[in-house]
C-alpha cells in the first residue's frame, strides 16, 4: 500500500458542510425554535463529520444543506455520546 | 423617473423571508420584467409583497398528517413496481436487485444489500484513457487463483494440488507467476509452492490426512491475490467523456485510497458503509439519492419531499433506522402506539412490569382508545383562565 492520504470528507459530494454552533448562537437556536437542547435531532460523537470537525458531545452541529426545493437550508444536531 | 438599479432589487429581494432557490428565481425575473417594463420601486416591493404571501400560503399546515401523506404517496406507485427485476441499465454484466425489493431494502436499513455495487470514478488522470481505467480496474478487482484456474487436480498418490493457469487470465490481472508464488507463499506458512511453466504445485509440508490437503487447497483457491476484499467482477463504461467503474461488490472504505480513484464522487449503494465512512449526513443523502432512483428506474415519481421526510426520519438519532419495528415504530415513546403496531401483547407485558403511563400525545394511541386525534385542527388546545368567582355587579 502506498502512503496513506487522509481523504476530507468533506469533499465528497454526498457530504454536506458542517459547523460547530457557538454558545450564544446555540441559545438563539433554542429560543428561535422554543424547544429543549433534547429535542433536537443527534448526531453520534464517532460520526466521521463530528470526529473531523473535532465537536464533543454537548455541541450542536449546523448543516447547510442542499435541497431541490429551498436550495439550501440550515438542519441542526446535537452531538451525542454513542 | 428614476429606474430601479439591479442592486436595489438584490438588496430588496435579499431582505425578504424566503428560501434561497425562490430568492434566486424571484431576483432573475424581476430583473427580466425590470427591463421591460421599467418597474418602479414600489412596485417591485409590491410584487416582493405578494411572492412572499404565495409562499406562506403553499407551506404545510400546521398539524398537517405529513407523516400518513408521504406513506401514501410512496406506498401507491409502489404498487405499480415490478416485483423482481434484475438488471442494470447499461451494463448487462452486473445483476442489480431493484423496484420493489430495493426500495424495502433501503426502509428496512438491510446491513448488506443483496447486490452491493459501487459507482467508482477516476481522478483527472485516469478519466479519459481505457487502459489508464483498466490500470485502475485492476487494482480494485478482487483476484483469486479460483478465478484464474483453467483445471485443477488433487493428486492423492503423490500427496499435491495442483492448478494449470490460463496464461490469458494471469496476463489480464496484471500479475505473474512469481508473484503468485510469492503471495500465496507469504500467507500459507504450512504449505509449499513450486511453479512449473503455468502450472502450480501446492504441497503441504506436513504429511497428513486427505482431508487437510482438500482442506488447503479450499483454502488456497478462494485465497485473495490481489485487489479489496468484498469486491469481485469490475466493468468500465463510458458515461459521458469518462470512464466510470462498477463493481460487483462494495469495500467503500478501502476503494477511496486506491490511486487513480476520484474519493469526491466514488459511492456505494450499501448506506450503512456511507454512513460508517462520509457520516449520517451523507447517508441521509444516499438514502433519498437511492429511493429517487430506484423510483424513476420504474418511471415513476414521487415528490422528494416525501422521501426526504422518510430519510429524516431513519436518521434522526444519528443511526439509521429501519421503518418498522425494530427501528422507527419500536422507538416510538407510547405503549399503546408500539402495542397497535405489532407484537402488541410483548409490548403490553413489558410496560406493566415497567409501569409506564401513557401521556396519550401521539396519533395511533388516540385513535385507539377514541378521543379527537392530535393532527390538523385537532392539534390545538384551548386554554381560558375561568374567573373563580362570577362576577356580579
């Protein structure tokens, strides 16, 4: 085998781009949306995304997604310990 | 009077509260009707006004059953999907499971698909050359001596197996027979190898029963030469300019660090390898790209938002689910909603012991027991603060 590139997920077409939430921006979330930080959908912290982006459990990630309807749209999942 | 400046109509359109692609369409046209009309600007507010008013009024309600809506628009057509067809468009050489089989396959988040196939595509280098795609080809195809064998025999006088190769075959692999012999060498410590023009002898060194020698050579035979495991039969085709490769088999995680493969586009159609290398978001995207396709495969077409809700949905907890009950349905928080499904006396056994309550919040548990269901205007609760003492004057 030869020298073993990392390859960024990221590149990848399928994978969308993700971003670790600030603190304030993850309160704004939580009250744009009058929900609890447990109601948000998960993400495991072994995900290869959250593991290249570096997020702990607790983080909230912010996915910009594609979408043949809206164009894009913003999707948001809260790390979770497997 | 003055004309209303592209930018003015960027900036107005920017500000109003609308999805990118409908910003992007509004801003094209106004620009188009702009210069033909000679818009004013509160007109152009006007007509911003009005699209965002047609927007509000095409979203979903409130309390909207989206749920029993897309089962409905996926659950039709597929009643017009052939039961079993096996074929690929295009390449006749790889069987592909799909219509209706596939489509269950995706909901019910089989593990492995019963025809896994990866859609490998070749990095700048290697796209528009044949051989250049064969080189790669090789290297991803899976090789064993079964596959390059002409004959084989066990000789049980002088304790051998022995294998004649087809010279075209080893040629076509790209390998040799010194390098056959080195390989096979290097993974049975207990046999011994000579080569003999093509032919190649296995000796074990030991002496033993019948039985181990027809036990190695087994063994030797479905031993891996050369490329990834998993990964069987490769076919080139041309799509387009390029030369694309499709493989009987999927090892996602190993093909990406294949030289000459394009890591940005090569895919699978095992979701759970998507989702255990690229992440659940991208396995989200997997599972509407595969149902969309499976779909229009048979010419049909259901709305991809639908498919988008069901693939929502199987990836909410960051694993992907299956619909039915040992995924979605069995996670579900009520008693009586998981009773209604299936296997209703386990799940009322269960919850006794455990003395859950129902809180009744779901659809299936109220339709159940027979109140209004929490869906559309049953949604909303009325809330009055009652004066505790009427008021007299």
């Amino acid at each position: 085998m030869a020298a073993k590139k990392e390859f960024d997920i990221f590149a990848h077409v399928l994978v969308p781009e993700h971003r670790i939430l600030s603190e304030e921006e993850k309160e704004e979330l939580l009250r744009k949306y009058r929900i609890r930080i447990s109601q948000l959908p998960q993400i495991k912290a072994s995900d290869p995304a959250v593991v290249a982006l570096g997020a702990k459990p607790g983080d909230v990630i912010e996915i910009k997604r594609k979408s043949p309807t809206a164009g894009y749209y913003y999707y948001y999942r809260l790390v979770v310990e497997d | 009077m003055l004309m209303v400046s592209e930018k003015t109509i960027k900036n107005l359109v920017e500000k109003a509260d609308l999805p990118a692609s409908v910003k992007e369409e509004l801003y094209e046209k106004l620009v188009e009707y702009n210069k033909r009309y000679d818009l004013k600007k509160t007109e152009v507010e006007a007509i911003i006004e009005e699209t965002v008013k047609e927007y509000q009024n095409a979203l979903v309600e409130p309390g909207e059953a989206i749920g029993t809506v897309a089962a409905q628009s996926i659950g039709e057509p597929s009643t017009q999907m052939t039961l079993n067809t096996f074929h690929y468009a295009g390449v006749a050489e790889i069987n592909v499971t799909l219509g209706l089989p596939r489509i269950i396959e995706i909901v019910d988040a089989r593990k492995n698909p019963s025809t896994p196939i990866m859609t490998v595509y070749l990095d700048e280098k290697h796209r528009y050359d044949r051989e250049k795609a064969l080189e790669v080809a090789r290297r991803i195809e899976g090789t064993t001596l079964e596959n390059l064998a002409r004959e084989e025999t066990i000789d049980i006088l002088n304790f051998e197996y022995i294998v004649e190769i087809d010279p075209e075959r080893l040629e076509k692999a790209g390998l040799d027979m010194e390098k056959v012999r080195r390989k096979l060498e290097g993974s049975f410590k207990s046999a011994e190898f000579e080569v003999d023009g093509y032919t190649l002898i296995v000796r074990p060194k030991k002496a033993a029963k019948l039985s181990d020698l027809r036990r190695l050579a087994e063994k030797v035979k479905k031993h891996r030469l050369k490329g990834l495991s998993g990964v069987g039969k490769t076919i080139i085709r041309k799509e387009g300019d390029e030369y694309v490769i499709y493989t009987e088999g999927s090892n996602f995680k190993q093909v990406l660090k294949v030289p000459g493969v394009d890591p940005t586009r090569t895919r699978t159609n095992n979701i759970h390898e998507i989702a255990e290398v690229l992440g659940i978001e991208a396995a989200r995207n997997a599972i509407i790209e595969e149902i969309v396709n499976t779909m229009r495969e048979q010419g049909l077409e259901v709305d991809v938002r639908h498919i988008m809700l069901v693939a929502d949905v199987m990836t909410l907890d960051g694993v992907i689910l299956p619909i039915g009950r040992h995924g979605v349905v069995g996670e579900k928080a009520s008693v009586l909603a998981r009773a209604a499904f299936e296997i209703t006396t386990q799940h009322l056994f269960e919850a006794a012991e455990r003395g859950e309550t129902d809180p009744l919040n779901g659809v299936v548990e109220n339709v159940l027991i027979g109140q209004p269901v929490p869906v559309g205007t049953g949604i909303v609760k009325l809330a009055m603060n009652l004066p505790l003492r009427p008021k007299r004057e």
